[in-house]
C-alpha cells in the first residue's frame, strides 16, 4: 500500500504479490470467470521492503537478504539465483536481465531452477559512463522487459530528483526516454512530468508511470516517449484511492490493484484497464 514498483508480476494463470508483511502470495486467475482467488498466501517470507517481483514459466523471482532468490512453481525451497545484491527481471523461461550494484544491467541466461547461468552482454552501462548523458536514472532502479526491449525506471539525477524512464531497443540502443525534466522557471511543469515515482508497468503500446506524491496515472507512447496524458488514481482505482499497484495481463491490459489503507475493511480493489 506504498505505491512501490513492481509487488505484482503475472505468468499465465498464476499471480504474485508482495503483501505489506513482506510475504510472497501466490494466486490463481481464472480469466473466464474474471476471478483472482488466494493459492496460497506465504509461500516465501521476509522479502526486501523494495524487493520487485518477476515471475516466469518456472517459477518467480525476488530478493530477500539482499540477494535475489527463485522459487520454483511446484516447489517450496528457495534457491539463491545469483550470488551478489542485484534484482532480476525475467524476460522469458531461459533469459533474463540482472540488475547491478553500480546500476549497469546486463542480460543473463536462466536455467529452469532460476540460477544464472552465464552473462549474454551488457545492456546499460554503470551510473559512471552514463553520466550526464540522456539515461541519468541514479541507484534503485526499476527494471522491465519484453520483446520489444528492455526498460529502466527510477529517479534522475539533475538539479531537482525527476522521475524517468527510458527505453533500450533490442540492440541495446536507448532510442525514448518518458517524463520530461524539472523547469525550474516554469510556473507549471510540462505535460508527463513526474516528481515522485510510484509503480510503472509496460504494455505493446504503452508505458504507465504513476506520480506517487501527486496521485497521477501519466501514459506514454512506448516507442516515442510522448505523453498522452494522466488519471488521477481515483479515475484508474476507484473512489479515494491512494495506493495502485500493476502488471501487464497481455498486449494492452493491465491489471490493478488499488486502494486506501484507511478503508475499514482493508480489501483492495481489483480492476482490469484496456487501453
């Protein structure tokens, strides 16, 4: 309920979700139905407060301890996928990216256990050669993927913390980048600025970003980076919502959670958005 990136990832009928107890939740959706019902509701403990969720035709990515661990779909021990503090985000069951320590990522071979097997090449180099440049995304970064690309969300470095995105094409070319930079002259900030970053998601089409800090849903065109627009999360969630979090269904669907921790009965609010 903090509005942090990634607490949800989908792979066919199976959902996971990072709870508020830093549990990993598995559940089950029954896309005839349109239902989402509880499988099981701790099948990993004491996950990191930023730990990102990644799952993929064998099982579900996320770190605890500070190291990145995989967890079987049929199993229930954990097996340690790489050996430093890193974050992976499976692009599909054999490859994947791993997210560094000085912020570079590169792309990795899985094994269907989970470990990383081998390095495939460097896709974004360190914070140190980036510097200055177009991609200035400082620590803590948010990392997504799919078959168009690889993409990378967080804060940016500049005179005043901006929230950015940006978009590396299949041969690790950055070719967009989303939300413009802080105007400090301007009486209004351009029309996709973020300030503070909340949950991010990418679909064929698009890429939605959420400003935490002023309740907005900002929508991009993914291969230009132009803003379309924002929501304000009443608009996506439902009435008084002040939390949301999201994760690509398929093509352009999105699923969202969504909600108000001073709600009594403490229920999310599940919706699917078509854009």
């Amino acid at each position: 309920r903090y509005n942090r990136p990634k607490r949800l990832s989908i792979d066919g009928k199976y959902l996971y979700a990072m709870t508020d107890q830093k549990y990993l939740a598995k559940l089950l959706i029954d896309a005839n139905k349109k239902t989402i019902t509880m499988d099981n509701p701790a099948i990993a403990s004491g996950l990191w407060d930023h730990s990102h969720i990644s799952a993929n035709g064998y099982g579900v990515y996320f770190v605890k301890n500070s190291r990145p661990y995989f967890l079987a779909k049929s199993g229930n021990k954990e097996v340690l996928a790489y050996g430093n503090f890193r974050q992976i985000e499976a692009l599909d069951d054999r490859t994947g990216y791993v997210y560094m320590n000085q912020n570079e990522v590169f792309k990795a071979e899985l094994k269907t256990n989970g470990v990383v097997s081998k390095k495939l090449g460097e896709v974004r180099p360190e914070f140190t050669v980036r510097r200055g440049g177009k991609d200035n995304i400082g620590a803590n970064a948010v990392i997504l993927s799919d078959r168009d690309g690889f993409y990378c969300f967080g804060q940016a470095i500049e005179s005043r913390s901006v929230g950015r995105g940006v978009y590396y094409d299949k041969n690790n070319k950055l070719v967009a980048s989303y939300g413009p930079s802080y105007n400090n002259s301007a009486p209004t900030q351009d029309k996709g600025y973020i300030g503070m970053l909340g949950d991010v998601v990418v679909t064929d089409r698009y890429v939605l970003m959420c400003d935490k800090g002023k309740a907005l849903v900002n929508l991009y065109d993914k291969k230009s980076g132009r803003c379309h627009g924002a929501l304000t999360f009443s608009e996506v969630g439902g009435p008084n919502t002040t939390y949301i979090s999201m994760a690509t269904i398929e093509r352009n669907k999105v699923l969202v959670v969504a909600g108000n921790p001073n709600n009594k009965q403490k229920l999310d609010r599940l919706w699917i958005m078509e854009l």
